[in-house]
C-alpha cells in the first residue's frame, strides 16, 4: 500500500485506518484532476474493503464487496458528525456539502461597465467607467461546477415557492450561470466563501450582454439600454417588473397570448436540481 499524502488533525483517541473505497471508471481521463468525477458518458465502480494491518508489512487491503448505498450512507454520517456546527446568517437559505444557496436584497452598488460595441446614443455608458447602479434582490445557488445567480421579484428572503426571474447582469448566461472569464473560483461551498462569490458578479467587468439575455426583459431600450438609463440618472430602484420569470432554455414568446412558453422555475426547484447534480 503506498504512502498517501492527505493530512487531517488528530481526535481524542486517535484515528486507525480501517477501511478503503477504490473507485472505478472504464478509462483514466487526460489532463483532469485524480480526485475529479468521471465523465458523464464514463462507466464508473466502488467497491469497500477492510484494511489489515501487520508489524511486519504495514496496512494492507483486503478483498472487498461493492460499494453499497448503505455504505455511503453510513460513512456519510459518520463524517458529518467530524464537522464543526455553524451558526448561519440570516440571508443564507441552505448549507449543504454540495450547494449553498444565499440571497441579497435589492441595493445601490458600483457597477463596471466596459462595454466592447457600445450602442448609439448612450448617455452614460459610452466609455469605460464605474457608475452605481440599483440591482433588484438576488437569489446565488453555488455548487462545486459554479455559480447560479437569478433576481428575485420581491426584496424579502424567499421562499421554495418563490418564483426565480432572469438576472439583468450583464456577465450572466441566460441559462443563469455565470461567465467566469479569467475570475479566480472560491476553493469552498462553506459561508465564508460567500464574499467571494459575490466578488465574482459584482466586481466584475461588464463588457456585452450574453446571447439571448436582450429577451429576458420587456420594455424599450434592450438590456444596455437600461443599465444606461439607470447610470444616467443615478436611479436607485431597479424595474422588476420589466424581467421575465426565469425558464428553461432561452426565453421565448408565445405568439398567440404573449406569455411565457415554458413554466417559470422556482427556487425550491433550483435549489432541489443543484442537489441531484
């Protein structure tokens, strides 16, 4: 058994290595992390053993079974009990080992506008500058692929119930992820992380509205239209009720009624989704 490189703070009574889980997959990926999930198209196998240990050769592993879900059930508990309790703010709306999912509420921030093909008749917007800008509430589901940002229709926590609409940042996806760019990556999912995160959207450059945002508003002016209006006259409230509810797949119009072609998503159901993936 070779030497391993991982490093944990020792308990009242020591630990003893007692147990393996080696993990399977059909081929080994290039150029990706050791400790990184296979490919979606991968084939993948665990199987759980005992680990032996002799004065003479060390640990050894022994001959094991399939990894088992009662297994992971198992461990998983007994390695949540190793983490510290934390006390949660009260804009944070799930902690998870896998999601954090927080809201902010509606303010005035700087905002950074670079735009690379300014419109005509921009007012404010024309060249390089911070100006502040009113952003509705917002609603951040943070996993370990990224960043999911969507405004919300009312500046109060929400609720699963709530109904998610598309965020009018203009370095956010319409899908509702966040274009990192070159912006370093928070290295957690715990609350600390959660300054970081929002670093990443609002310290951002902006430079061009992303393809399809220009559909997920109503109104006059399109998306640069607005964040110029709101610049040039030092607005402090953000129109909500120009942004679409938030749907799968690009926004789109119903010809005949004029309503959304697809259900709106809640936050309940983005936060459950993030879970499962």
């Amino acid at each position: 058994m070779s030497d391993h490189a991982s490093h944990f703070e020792g308990t009242t009574g020591g630990m003893v290595l007692t147990t393996a889980i080696l993990l399977y997959q059909t081929e080994t990926p290039r150029n990706s992390s050791h400790y990184g999930a296979p490919r979606p198209d991968a084939l993948a196998f665990a199987s759980i053993h005992q680990v032996e240990h002799s004065d003479d050769d060390g640990p050894t592993i022994a001959a094991g079974a399939p990894l088992s879900r009662a297994h992971l059930r198992q461990w998983t508990e007994a390695l949540g009990r190793a983490a510290p309790p934390e006390i949660l703010p009260d804009n944070v709306l799930v902690a998870h080992p896998d999601v954090l999912a927080w809201w902010t509420p509606e303010q005035v921030r700087p905002a950074f506008f670079n735009l690379s093909r300014p419109p005509a008749a921009l007012r404010a917007l024309s060249q390089r500058m911070i100006a502040p800008v009113p952003y509705p509430a917002h609603l951040f589901v943070a996993t370990r692929r990224g960043l999911g940002v969507y405004a919300l229709p009312e500046n109060q926590r929400p609720t699963a119930g709530t109904r998610a609409l598309h965020s009018p940042i203009l370095n956010v996806y319409v899908d509702g992820s966040l274009c990192w760019g070159n912006i370093p990556r928070p290295k957690t999912l715990g609350v600390a992380a959660i300054p970081d995160f929002e670093r990443a959207l609002f310290d951002s450059w902006s430079t061009h509205p992303n393809a399809g945002q220009e559909r997920t508003i109503t109104g006059k002016g399109g998306l640069v239209g607005l964040w110029d209006d709101l610049a040039a006259r030092r607005a402090i409230r953000f129109p909500t009720k120009r942004l679409k509810p938030f749907t799968r797949g690009r926004p789109q119009t119903s010809r005949k009624s004029g309503a959304a072609a697809t259900e709106p998503v809640t936050v309940g159901k983005l936060i459950a989704e993030s879970v499962r993936r």
